[in-house]
C-alpha cells in the first residue's frame, strides 16, 4: 500500500501527493512532473496541468498557455487510443520555480479531498466508451482554447477546472462529475463574450 492510500487519500489526493514530492527538488521542469506518473498513465497525466492553471501558478505569464497545449496532446493522444504519451519538448523543458510550485501544489490539497471525497461510482455509463472519447475531445478543446484565452482573467483556471472536474470523473466512473465539468465548460465559454461585450 502506497503512502497516499496509508493517509487515506483518494485518486487525486495521491496525483496532489506526488506532485508535492516532485516540488521539493531545486531544478524543476514540467518533465520532471511527468515523468513521476509514467508514459502511459494518461489521466494522472492530464490532472497535472489541470491542477496546475487552477492553482496560483496560473498567474505566471504563459504558464496557462504551456498547460493548456498539454491539456490538448494528451487529450487527443487519448483520443486516438495511444499507448504511450509525448509531449512536445519546447513544453518538457520549461522551467518551474521550485519553491512557487510546491506552495501551489501545498494550496491544491482543499481541491484534491473535496473531489476525492464527492466522487464515487454513479452515472457510469457517462464515462464508458463511447461517452467517454466526448468528455476527451471536451479536454482538447478546452486545452486548445487556453492559449487564445491568456488575456481573459479567469478563463484558463475555469478551462482547467472542467478538465480536472472530467478528468476525475473518467478516474472515478462518476458522471455526475462528467455533467459538472461540462457545465464549467459552457460558463467558461460565455467569460470571453461577456468581456468583449458580445452578450
């Protein structure tokens, strides 16, 4: 039994668990927070940048645009049934501050017991095949939009948090969650048109 579950942490509890362990070394890369999860754990993979533009680190210039296009390969490389996840490395290579990431990570640990303690087996049919390659594609979008959206306060931690809602409902079986994260989806898409006035 790993440490995580001896603490009594569910799945997101241990993906926050692990990222804090990664945070503590002094030369910090997005590499590095991959790598800890493995190439072919894809949903433990897409938590991490969700969690990531949720968190402050999100105030970071460009740093919601590197998680979003994560977000974005790993969502279609799940989408098209990948066995092993790549990542560009222009985005493995970028450099995190060691010490700003782990007080981030250490703020995400409220987020991570909420979700692990509401989540649980309901609507599953929302999150099997072939429902569940829509809620990938949704992630996709959303990571692709985060790069457009960096100018539009709030709008990429709102993307993220649909992806980590989703995300946790493919971990969980949950489709209520599934439902959650795409309403979030839908009041992050109406941010950018309040903000130009459309509607």
């Amino acid at each position: 039994m790993t440490a995580a579950a001896q603490q009594g942490h569910g799945p997101v509890g241990q993906i926050v668990d692990r990222l804090s362990r990664v945070t503590e070394a002094e030369d910090l890369t997005l590499r590095d927070l991959f790598e800890e999860f493995g190439e072919s754990s894809f949903l433990p993979a897409l938590m991490v940048p969700a969690l990531l533009v949720v968190s402050p680190l999100s105030g970071i210039p460009l740093f919601s645009s590197a998680c979003g296009l994560a977000i974005a390969f790993i969502s279609a490389q799940m989408l098209v049934s990948r066995r092993h996840l790549w990542l560009p490395d222009v985005l493995m290579r970028r450099r995190i501050d060691s010490e700003k990431a782990h007080n981030a990570v250490g703020k995400l640990r409220v987020v991570s017991n909420w979700l692990d303690k509401h989540s649980k087996r309901r609507l599953r049919v929302l999150t099997a095949a072939p429902l569940s390659k829509w809620l990938q594609l949704l992630c996709f979008l959303c990571g692709a939009a985060m790069p457009f959206l960096e100018i539009v306060p709030f709008s990429s931690s709102l993307l993220g948090g649909a992806v980590m809602l989703i995300a946790t409902a493919l971990l969980a079986r949950d489709g209520i969650f599934a439902l959650f994260g795409s309403c979030v989806i839908v009041g992050a898409a109406l941010v950018p048109l309040f903000a130009l006035g459309v509607i």
